[in-house]
C-alpha cells in the first residue's frame, strides 16, 4: 500500500481579511514567537496531528463519511503576504492545497485577485473559507460552533444580507474562470470550489474547514501526496541566530537522515553540503526537536556545513550517487522558470517562489523581463538598469531594498519600484510606465516645430530688415527660430529674435505680450494688425502631433485644430 504524508496547506488571502487569525483558529494555538535565549522568531509552520484534526472536525467527518487516513496537515505561515508565492516546487506549488480567505463584506480585493491568478497558474486546489459572517448585522452566532446548520436558521433580512454577498462573491470568482458554492451544497467537488462560511472571531464554520481539507485532500490528493523513497524538499527561509545560520525548510518528499549529504540549488552553481544539525517542528507551534531523522511532510531547521550563500525558495535533494543529474536537473528547472527576454526591465525578489511569482503576473500583463534575481537590489542591479533604454529603466523589487553598499544617488538615476504585496509593484510599475511613455513621447513632441498663434498687435517698430512688431501669444508657446504662416496658408517668415520689456528672451507663454523680428519681411506690404498667425508645419509634423492628441495641452489642441483648417482649405488629407 502507497504511504501517504500530510497535505501541506497554505493560508492565502488579501491584507485584513483574516489570514493570520483563521490560521490560528484553525490551528487552536498561537503562534509561539519567542524562542530560547529572548529571540523573536516565527516559526514559518504548523504540525497538526491525525488525533487534533479528530478533535476538531470529528462530527463535520462523520457527516462527509470521511475515514481520515492522511497522517495530520503541515500548515505554512511565513511572514507577509510572500508566505504563499514562496511556496513552489518542480512543477507547480509547494503547497497541495490552499485556503483562500475572503472578508464577506468586502469580496475580491487586488490580492484575492493576485492569489487567484496563482493559484490558476499552479493549479493548485483550494477552498475559499468566507470570514467576518460574525459582521453581518443582526448574524446570530451559531450555539454548537458548526455553521453548516446555522445559516438558515438567521432571520429573513440577515439571511437575505448573507446571499446576496455570496451570490455577488460567485459572480466575480465566476469571471475568474471559478464555479463556487457552498460546501454543504456541492455534489461534485471537482466542478466547484467549496465556500465554507466562518469567522476567525467566534470559530463558528472552523471546524468544517478542517474536515473540507481532510475530505478533499483523501479524496483528490492521494497521488501528490504520496511518498516517494528521494528525500526532497524546499528551504524557505533562512534565518540567522545567534551568529547561525539555519535553513527553515519543508520536506515534502522521502526522507531525510542527519548523515545524508545534500544538494542545494543556486542561480550560479548548486550547494553540496553535509548536515550538521537537524531539528523537527513540534505539533502545534512548540518550538523545535532535536532529530536524526525525519520524513515527509515535515518541517525542519537545518544548520549546513557549508559557508556559500544558499537563497531562500531553492529546492534541495538527498545525494545518492547520482549528484550530476541532479545538478542538471536543477539547471534546467531554473531556466524553464526563470525564461528571461533579449529586452524589458530588471526584477529581484527575496526567493526563488516569490521571483517566479513576480514573474508569472507580469507575464500575464506581457510586461517582458530582462534579468531576473534574489536578494537586495546590488550595486550591479543599478548598473545593468541604467545602461537600458529609457522606458526600461527601472528595477521591481518584491519585498527587497537596496544593499547597503549601493550609492542613494547613483540609484536615483534609475526608478526603483519595491513592496511587499505584488499587485502594488505590478500597480505602481504600470502608473510610472504610463507617466514614462508621456515623458518619452513629449521629448519626441519637443523636436517637433512648437505649436503656436499669435495676433498682431498696434505696435511696430520696424517695417522690414528685418520686421519688427508686437505680437500677444493666444495658445501654445512661440519659440525663437520658428517658421510662421497667415490664416491663408501664405508663408511669412521665421522670427528671429522675442523681445519682452526690451530683454531678448528664448520663448514665449500664452498671454505673453512680446517684440519678435522676422526677417525677408515687408510689414506695410504684408501683414495688418490684427492678423493672427501660426507655426508651419508639413503634414508629416502634423500627424505626429494628432498621433499624440492626448499629450497636448488644451490651448495647443485648439491651435492644432485651427492650422488643420487652414492646411485643409488646400488639402482634403488634413483633420483632427
């Protein structure tokens, strides 16, 4: 008979919706936070036993005729939103299934959405556990804990309230490509995600998430989480303590023995170290144990013997004669994942499942990624970003900064894009693109002849060699050196020099009254007071111009259209 191991479940779920709480609702205890010696250190997972899932989901058991087999779960909370696009192996997510958690007041926020398109992504299975039904004004809490029973007994309006936020709920998961429904309502599980109505508050419907998780895990998981004889696993973080570094990884495949060696991937080269010490993670947060060995699923802290640098989010194996094709193993799954393009901007993140992540969402937005990292934005990073083209010159960091060598200046060169939460980079790198490619396309604009009109104003100063007389600007700006035209499309000359309050000045705003000097021209002969006159320009400038409408000013649209009638008159091809 196959062994099975834990399920490895992961809490995903927008910021405020009740992740951390339903986890430890749902785990009973939490999290222990201080470790020997005063350190603050949180443990990234939960162990929980065969007899507490017993416990605490027995009757919810019974009633989907479940006769638990699975070992117990390994819940995995690491720190921020990063805790459940850290998680990825060969192929997929680490995790095998996932808890996605929605406040039923507020619905699809950006990082449900964020979520959701990881979790299509990967393929991984989940349920959705729908918190805060305790804020459903008038909600009457249920009296034995389990909300299966409880939701039609809310009076009328309450449960009206109730429906029409899970129907709205349906309708958006729906446009995600999701069929839900309740848990309690669902005959096939394979066509619809489970809603399972609850609230971290009070612990009504906590239960029944952990008797869905034991269902669905023994009733679709039983081939991923059967137990191969190759030791593998994940390092998810790496922490330091007391001048030690240890490697907090899961094992989620075979075993691993305290005398085994192992290899470590890298982005430059794979790690091959022996172990020094191995420690298990106790049921229920408490803290660690010292092992000499353990099997899947687990979690564990290792201490290595090696001093090279081992980046979080890499997988390791158990060597057993075969380290070359491992190590190619290994090469070939980080260039499938981390496939790069010849052009786009540069990203860095703090591991290996975030990375792939980052890159997963900007992919389904056709953001193309050049050069893609771990760790702090280096010195190189600022360097390799600098030397792009304009619209790529910026570095999108997930939950990293800049190292501490790199110069605050030299950075400043560059745009530098950082958070924690993936959908605020995506957003912010897409408002700082949309600003650049203005930027770009308004220094294009500026090669161009400016747009302009002036009228004539009573004062001349000179008849001709050159022209000189007074102009008001009505719209866009008059530069020196530009060619102007009468309302009939004659040419009259380019100003050679603007005067205003006798100081010879470059340019000239709308409103401005100024002197300008136009060469080759006659005043008396051919212009009046009063006349208005305009930039030239060829149709070629022109198209240009109403190619880029949107990045005009008002006024220099209004002088835009006003040329367009002028040109028109000779040539039917020109309009705004």
């Amino acid at each position: 008979m196959t062994k099975i191991r834990q399920p490895i479940v992961t809490v995903a779920g927008h910021v405020d919706h009740g992740k951390t709480s339903i986890l430890d609702k749902v785990r009973g205890s939490s999290i222990q936070e201080t470790e020997a010696g005063g350190i603050t250190q949180k443990i990234s997972f939960t162990m929980m036993e065969k007899k507490t899932i017993k416990e605490r989901s027995g009757e919810i058991l019974d009633m989907f005729k479940v006769d638990l087999e699975i070992p117990g779960f390994l819940f995995i909370d690491t720190p921020g939103h990063a805790a459940f696009t850290n998680l990825r192996k060969r192929g997929g997510s680490l995790a095998d299934i996932a808890v996605l958690v929605i406040d039923v007041n507020e619905g699809i926020k950006p990082q449900t959405a964020e979520v959701l398109q990881i979790l299509k992504a990967n393929k991984t299975p989940f349920l959705i556990a729908l918190n805060k039904i305790d804020n459903i004004s008038g909600w009457k809490p249920s009296e034995t804990g389990f909300v299966f029973d409880n939701i039609d007994n809310q009076a009328i309006n309450v449960k009206n309230d109730f429906d029409e936020k899970f129907y709205t709920l349906v309708g958006a998961l729906n446009s995600y490509g999701f069929n839900a429904e309740l848990f309690m309502k669902i005959k096939d599980f394979t066509k619809n995600i489970a809603v399972v109505p609850c609230s971290a508050e009070s612990g009504e419907g906590i239960a029944e998430i952990i008797g869905m998780l034991a269902a669905l895990s023994q009733k679709f998981l039983k081939e991923r989480i059967s137990v191969g004889e190759k030791g593998k696993g994940v390092i998810l973080e790496v922490k330091k303590e007391k001048s030690i570094n240890y490697l907090e990884s899961i094992l989620y495949d075979g075993s691993l023995d305290i005398k085994d060696e192992i290899i470590i991937a890298g982005f430059d080269t794979a790690v091959v170290t022996k172990i020094r010490s191995m420690e298990d993670a106790k049921p229920l947060n408490k803290g660690f144990k010292a092992s000499k060995k353990t099997n899947a699923a687990s979690g564990l802290r290792l201490q290595v013997v090696t001093k090279e640098e081992i980046l979080p989010g890499m997988p390791f194996q158990v060597v057993q004669n075969d380290l070359e094709d491992i190590r190619k193993e290994f090469e070939k799954e980080l260039e499938e994942e981390l496939h790069t393009d010849k052009e786009g901007i540069l990203i860095k993140a703090e591991s290996l499942g975030s990375l792939e992540a980052l890159m997963t969402l900007l992919r389904d937005k056709q953001i193309r990624v050049i050069k893609a990292g771990i760790g702090p934005i280096t010195k190189k990073d600022v360097y390799t970003a600098a030397s792009l083209p304009e619209k790529d010159k910026v570095i999108l960091g997930f939950n990293v900064d800049l190292a501490e060598d790199v110069d605050r200046e030299e950075a400043k060169t560059i745009k530098i894009i950082s958070n924690p939460v993936v959908y605020k980079i995506i957003e912010d790198y897409e408002k700082w693109q949309e600003i650049k490619q203005k930027e770009i396309e308004r220094k294009k604009l500026n090669e161009l002849p400016r747009l302009v009109k002036v009228t004539i104003l009573d004062f001349i100063f000179r008849n001709s060699n050159p022209a000189v007389f007074g102009v008001i600007v009505d719209g866009g700006l008059l530069k020196q050196e530009i060619n102007l035209i009468d309302a009939k499309d004659v040419k009259v000359g380019r100003v050679k020099t603007i005067q205003h309050e006798k100081k010879n000045i470059r340019e000239a705003e709308k409103g401005k009254e100024i002197a300008i000097s136009v060469p080759g021209v006659n005043f008396e002969r051919q212009l009046e007071v009063g006349r208005s006159l305009y930039s030239n320009l060829s149709e070629t400038q022109f198209r240009k111009f109403k190619e880029h409408k949107d990045l005009l000013s008002t006024d220099e649209k209004k002088v835009l259209q006003e040329i367009a009638v002028i040109k028109r008159k000779e040539n039917v091809t020109w309009g705004v």
